[in-house]
C-alpha cells in the first residue's frame, strides 16, 4: 500500500531533486522514493558493518582481498 507523505524541504534541496528529476527524466516522487530506499539501505549496511567489524578485525580480515583469501 502507497500512503502519502508531507515533508518539508529547504528551498535548495528541493531544487536539487528537481533539477535531477528533470535530468534523469524520472518523476520527482519515484525519485524521493529511491533516494530514501537508497539512504535506508546504506544506513542497515553501516549498521551490520558496524557490529561485525570487530570480529573482522580480530580474524585480521580487513580489506576484500583479506576475505577472499580465507575463502
């Protein structure tokens, strides 16, 4: 189900994200809802990093080559 909701934007975001609407020719709404897709999936992904990364650490796997050479 879709609802609708009311934020407010400053005066210069807003124009960003019409400016990139209009760029990328896609509506300004399917736009907003990317973006926060987008932040909500960034914000999940720093949160689990964040809890595993001490374990990482400990087992000095540290970069992406680090954890396909234990692969």
């Amino acid at each position: 189900m879709n609802r609708v909701l009311n934020i407010r934007l400053p005066d210069d975001l807003r124009e960003d994200l019409m400016a990139l609407s209009r760029e990328e020719n896609i509506p300004f709404s399917s736009l907003v809802r990317e973006s926060l897709r987008e932040y909500v999936a960034v914000r999940r992904f720093r949160r689990l990093r964040g809890k595993v990364l001490p374990f990482a650490e400990s087992q000095s796997l540290l970069t992406d080559e680090d954890v396909f050479k234990k692969l």
